[in-house]
C-alpha cells in the first residue's frame, strides 16, 4: 500500500471552505478511483492541514495525478492556499492491524 500526502495552508477562515469542498467535489470524484483505499484529513486551527490518501498501488497514485477530472479541480483548491503546497508519496510498511 502507498500513501500520498498533500500538506499546505488556507486562511484559518478559509478552513471550512476547504473541508466542505473536499467533501463535496473532491471526494466523490476519488472515491471512484482504482485503486483508492481512502483517506484522512487533519486540520489545525490556524489552517495548516495535510491530506493523506491510501492507495494499494503506487500508479494508483500517479493516475490519480493525472486524471483530467483531477485537473480540472486544481486551480480550484489552489486559489484556497495561502502558502506552498508541499505533496510526496510513502510505501506503508506497517498498517494499524499489524502494529
């Protein structure tokens, strides 16, 4: 399994924005995705957050760059940023269960 991890800043006004938007445009469109084993979203007060989405392939994750739809919502989520938008990708060695 992979994790890809997106890690930047909005406007802590801007914060239920994000969430909302994540929830209604970004979500259903990833749910659909091969591959996609879901996801987590933390948040701090002061906006800084980062996304981490699990994928039981790493061109899981690359497909999933890629997708047009994909694309298409980018300029969207990056009008919301208040600072870089740091991504990288991990191989989980280790899930919950076998801890």
């Amino acid at each position: 399994m992979f994790c890809k991890t997106t890690k930047s800043k909005v406007d802590s006004k801007n914060l239920e924005t994000l969430e909302k938007w994540i929830k209604k445009k970004w979500e259903p469109l990833i749910s659909d995705q091969a591959g996609f084993r879901g996801y987590y979203f933390a948040a701090k007060p002061s906006g800084d957050f980062v996304i981490i989405i699990l994928w039981k392939e790493e061109n899981n994750a690359q497909d999933w760059t890629d997708n047009s739809a994909h694309q298409a919502l980018v300029p969207e989520f990056m009008s919301l940023m208040v600072s870089p938008v740091e991504m990288d990708l991990y191989e989980v060695k280790k899930d919950s269960q076998n801890l």
